[in-house]
C-alpha cells in the first residue's frame, strides 16, 4: 500500500471505508470494480464512475414504471473487475406513453372514469350550451388513439342545458313562482301594475316568456292591482256608519285611538289619510273616535322624593289620591325612600288618581353576561346594560367567523363590581383547508347532505330538475364532483323530479285509400296529419290510386303523425315480356312452369295474420298509449291477384315481431 484515503490520523464516523493504493509492477494493468449504478439518477452516475476510476459509456433511455431518468441496467453488471478507466454503458428509464381514448357522445362522468383508467387527466373543462343531453363531451383537445406522454392534461368542451323563461301571465304570485322553480329559476321582484285582470295575478314578466337565460336567473313579475280610490270625508260618522262607507269602495277601517272631544262619543273626529286623498283599492283608513271630555282637574299632586315609603302613601291618602305601582330601582340613596314618581308634583289632577313612585334598593353586584358567539359591537352594547365594559381584545385562530368572540375574562356568570372591565379573544382566521367535492350523482338528498357535512362543506340550494332518475335523486352539482375548493365552501345540488310529458292531441285518421294520391295528401292536411313515405307499387287499380296506408281510417292518433300511402302503377302484362321467336312448344314449358310457380307463391304466401299479441277476431287493432310507442297490434294482408311482392310498411315506432306465416315479410 502507498497510498490511503482519509489520510492517517483523521476522524470519520465509525464504519466508514477508507480507501487504499496498491503498488503493482509497471507492466500489470490495475483492475477496478464496477459499482452499481440501478436504481441511481443519471444525473450522479459520472461522479461514482469517476469515484471508481471508471468512465461513463453509452447513455439510452427506455420506457419502464421506474421515475424518469433512473438507471434501469448497467454493462458490465456491478462487482464485475474491468480494467481502470475502462467505459460503463447504462439504459435509463423514460417517461411511459399511453393513448388518448374517444371521449366525444360520452356522458361526463364515464369520459373522466375513461380517462383515468388511460393513466391521463382531465385538463379544462369548458360548458357550452347544446341540443344533446346536458353532460355530453362535445369536443376533446387531443384526437383519439394519439400517442402522448401518460398523465398528459385532455382539455373537453361539455354540453349544458338550454334554460328558458316559461310564460307566468294569469298565475298568481306562490304559482309563477312554483313554476320558476321548476323550469331551475327564481322568483326575483314583485311589482304592481295598474290593470283589469284579477287582483294579484301577474300580467307581465322580465325576461319574457321563452327567453334563453343562465339557471338560477331571477325573473321579475308584475301583479295586478285596483285603480286607486278616493278617500271619502268621515267626519261625524259613528265607528259602524264609517266601516260601510268603506267597504263600498273597497277600503277597510282602522281604530287608531280614542280623542276627547266634544263631539258625540263614539263618532269619528279626525282620520288618516285625510279625505280626497288617492290611495290603493284594499288600503286601511285610521279613524279617532271621540271621547267626552274629562272634569277640570281638582287635587294637588304631593312631592314625595326624598320620604320614606310609609310617609309616600300617607301624603298620597291626604291629598285625597290612591297609590299606583311601587318600583324598585338599585341607588346609593337609603333604601326604601322614593327616588321619583308619576305625575310630577305639584300637578293638578282629579281626585282619587293613582300616583306611581319608585323606591330605593341597594346596588348589587354586577353579573358578567356570556359574549361567546357575539361581535365586539354586540358585546359591548351588552356589557354597558349590566354596568361593565370591554378590556383587552385578543386574536386567536379559530373555525369559528372572524371577528366572533371565541373565549371571555372573567368567565360568564361571575359576579364583580359595576363598571369592570371584560377581556376577549376574537377569533381569526385558520389557513385555508382544501377539499375535493365529492360524486354525490344518485344520492338522495339526505344522503347528499350528510356526504358534504362530512367533509367539512356546506349545504348550498337544493333545486328541482326534471329527469328519467328516481325521483329525489341528485342528478347534477356545483361545483363539480374532484374539484378542489376551500373548506366551508358551500355545494349546490338539483334533485330529479319526473319529466312531464307534453300534451297529446288526438285526431281521427280519414279514409284515403281509392281516393287520388292529391287528394290524399289534401285530406291528411286537413285532419292535422302531415304525409309520410309515399312508395309505387304495381296494382290492377287506377294509376295514382292510393291502394295502402300505413293507419286504417277511423284511427285516432297524435296530431302530427306521419301516414305512410301506396299508390297503384300500371301493370306490364305477361305477354308483353314474351319474346316474339318462341315456339308452341316453348309457349307450353312455360304455361307448365307458370302454372307451378303460381301453386307455390299461393303455398309460401303469407297465410297467417303477423301479430305480437294473438287476437281471435278479424281485422286491424291498434294500441297508441301516451309515448305513441306502438305496442302491440294485429294486421291482415290482402291478397290480391296482382304480380309484384306483397309488402309490410314497418314504420319507425315498430318494436319488435314475429311472423306466423311461412314467407318472410320484405321490408
């Protein structure tokens, strides 16, 4: 050895290596082993080759679950002896790829699970309005099947629903409201509106009625009102006669007190509003009603302040006066003597009027309230009703609203002398907590609410949406379910309600067939039916004759339906295909072979009535419920001795069948 590191005498922590130079002779090459590099950064690696007098070779990358830019294989392997200063070549690991997935005509919340399971993110997400159903993904920022780094942000744009003002004109005020609610709006100001329609019901709205704004909107109504009516002169009239008087005109009355007069008691001696003046139809009128005047008065009110109470009620008895109600009050005066009273002394009253006084008591001690809850304003209002007030105001971080007395000195209930002070602590605000919104789709509301609760949130509005969910059911929320917000935010849901179905009209279908296709259509049109497909076939009928339509006459369907019709052409007669070189003989092969394709066309006709409910009697039976879904029926074919193929027009409502007969319908 001719060389150590750390060098001799050093103090180093127990364990360490100390490194040594070996001498060997000038033609042996030094070996050195190769350490291990797996699972260090690249970033590291030259400084431990260099360390082990070898030199960092080759570098390439490949994709692997390993963090990005760690050595994943090394050669040689470590602990191999190699000669110094020979190359190490390493493979580090590289960011894995994944692919995009379609996300556009999926719901919201299968695109994020989709993507998720992509091992991507959902980057923005941005809301516009759109005919498909509210949560669709309308467009995404990364094409599908494009190859992109994993956890890579997809930006979506996602379909809302379009919120329209329903028309309130004729209901009353709880109704529109009602309604506003149900369309996910609400109620906003309510005025009046001079008009001829019934009192209390709304005759105009902002915005109108099928105007497209944001949900939650208010939506301002005005109600009808009376014109206004002239106040008539009641003066001199009896409380009776003046009630009458009003109600004629639609107004109502309203004792406001007594007045001494010297009018007939009980009649009316001033009012308000004063007579002539306009006012709204069902407004009250405050009257006075008159009350004999009272005797000059004739006693003298005695001073009592300063006397005892037995000596107050004696100069009461000499005055030829009676006592009233003894207060008490806490003074410094000696106890029991009269601090003030009612009336004043020295005022003229009439005899036998009682006199009020109040009494000295000692003062006590004052009781410390409970501030806890309260603001410092509100403390100190209540401190100064029990003869104390506010000391030292201290911040300390609390749950509990800035500004909000969390903790009190002396404690509540403690008696102490008037005019002490009080210490606070006021509560401060605690660092925001973030919380990530819960999926609350499908939860009833108490389940809803017990889920935000527990994570520290708070109930926002629970609003009404129409929906094919069960009825109470979240169906949609704000904010969104993974959002990250602050705790204490509040979360609004809206609860399914079930979807009311448009109105149906119904109209009877008429009886086209025979009649030209011209006609057809006129007649359809005229019973508020529109003309569906209209399709040619060979018939023995006139040309332009309608053989078929797709409803039998008699029918009644929505208004608006659509009647499939057929319309006869000319037929090509059989010996007109013929072709002019054929022989007797020829002539009679074919008669034979007419003769048996004719057995079998009757053979593999249809002979049975196609029907997805069986039914013993003849004839077309239709079943049209509420949705115009047709659910179970019956049909007979006709059969004619026409060429051509005998068809089955199967509308777009058609749901599923089977056919009883041999030969399969042609669609």
């Amino acid at each position: 050895m001719i060389d150590q590191s750390p060098e001799r005498g050093a103090y180093v922590p127990c364990g360490s290596p100390v490194n040594v130079l070996v001498a060997v002779p000038p033609d042996v090459q030094p070996t050195c082993r190769v350490p291990r590099l797996v699972g260090a950064d690249a970033r590291t690696i030259r400084n431990v080759l260099s360390d082990a007098r070898l030199s960092l070779g080759s570098t390439s990358s490949r994709q692997d679950a390993t963090p990005a830019g760690t050595v994943i294989e090394q050669r040689p392997l470590a602990g191999s002896p190699v000669t110094c200063g020979s190359l190490v070549d390493v493979i580090v690991a590289d960011d894995p790829e994944c692919k995009v997935p379609s996300l556009v005509g999926r719901d919201e919340k299968q695109a994020l699970d989709l993507v998720a399971n992509s091992q991507l993110r959902v980057g923005n997400v941005r809301r516009q309005e759109s005919d498909q159903a509210a949560g669709t993904i309308l467009t995404q920022s990364l094409g599908p099947g494009t190859t992109v780094k994993c956890d890579t942000a997809i930006d979506v744009v996602v379909a809302q629903h379009v919120t329209r003002v329903p028309a309130l004109s004729g209901n009353d005020v709880p109704a529109a409201g009602r309604r506003l609610t149900q369309s996910g709006l609400r109620l906003g100001k309510t005025l009046e509106r001079e008009s001829t329609s019934a009192p209390g019901t709304v005759v105009d709205q902002t915005p109108a009625a099928n105007t497209i704004v944001n949900p939650d909107s208010p939506v301002d109504v005005w109600v009808a009102v009376r014109k206004p009516v002239i106040v008539p002169n009641l003066q001199g009239q009896d409380r009776a006669s003046a009630g009458q008087t009003l109600a004629d005109i639609g107004l109502n009355l309203m004792e406001l007190g007594k007045r001494e007069s010297n009018e007939k008691a009980g009649s009316v001696v001033g009012q308000v509003p004063a007579a002539n003046t306009s006012v709204k139809w069902g407004a009250a009128v405050g009257v006075w009603l008159a009350i004999p005047v009272p005797p000059p008065p004739v006693a003298w009110v005695p001073s009592l302040t300063g006397v005892a109470q037995t000596e107050a009620l004696g100069l009461i008895g000499n005055a030829k006066l009676i006592p009233g109600a003894i207060g008490q009050r806490e003074s410094s005066q000696t106890p029991g003597t009269v601090l003030d009273q009612r009336p004043a002394a020295g005022t003229q009253v009439q005899p036998g009027t009682a006199v009020d006084f109040t009494l000295a008591i000692p003062v006590r001690k004052s009781i410390v309230p409970d501030l806890v809850g309260q603001r410092q304003t509100s403390a100190e209002a209540l401190l100064g009703r029990n003869t104390l007030r506010i000391g030292g105001v201290v911040s300390r971080a609390s749950q509990e609203p800035a500004g909000v007395i969390v903790d009190q000195r002396p404690a509540a209930g403690r008696q102490v002398d008037p005019g002490s002070t009080v210490d606070v602590w006021v509560a401060a605000p605690l660092p925001p907590v973030k919380v990530t919104v819960p999926d609350l789709s499908g939860s009833s509301q108490n389940e809803a609410t017990a889920s935000i609760q527990n994570l520290t949130l708070r109930i926002g509005q629970f609003g009404e949406r129409e929906s094919s969910e069960p009825r109470g059911t979240v169906v949609a929320q704000d904010p969104l379910a993974g959002t990250v917000v602050d705790a204490g935010s509040l979360v609004s849901v809206w609860l399914a309600v079930p979807i009311v179905p448009p109105p149906v009209t119904l109209v009877t279908v008429p009886h086209v067939v025979e009649s030209s296709l011209d006609r057809a259509v006129s007649m359809l049109g005229e019973a508020g039916l529109r003309t569906g497909t209209v399709d040619q076939r060979p018939s023995a009928a006139s040309t332009g004759t309608v053989t078929f339509q797709s409803v039998e006459a008699g029918v009644q369907v929505a208004q608006g339906t659509a009647i499939n019709l057929v319309v006869a052409t000319r037929l090509t007669p059989w010996w007109s295909l013929v072709p002019p070189w054929l022989s007797g003989g020829a002539l009679f092969v074919l008669a034979v072979a007419a003769t048996a394709t004719v057995k079998r066309v009757r053979r593999n006709r249809i002979t049975s009535t196609p029907a997805l409910v069986p039914h013993v009697d003849a004839g077309t039976q239709f079943s049209v419920p509420g949705d115009h879904n047709l659910t179970n029926f019956e049909m007979e074919l006709e059969a004619r001795r026409d060429s051509g193929v005998q068809t089955l027009d199967c509308p777009e409502e058609f749901i599923a069948g089977y056919w009883s007969g041999k030969q399969e319908p042609s669609w």
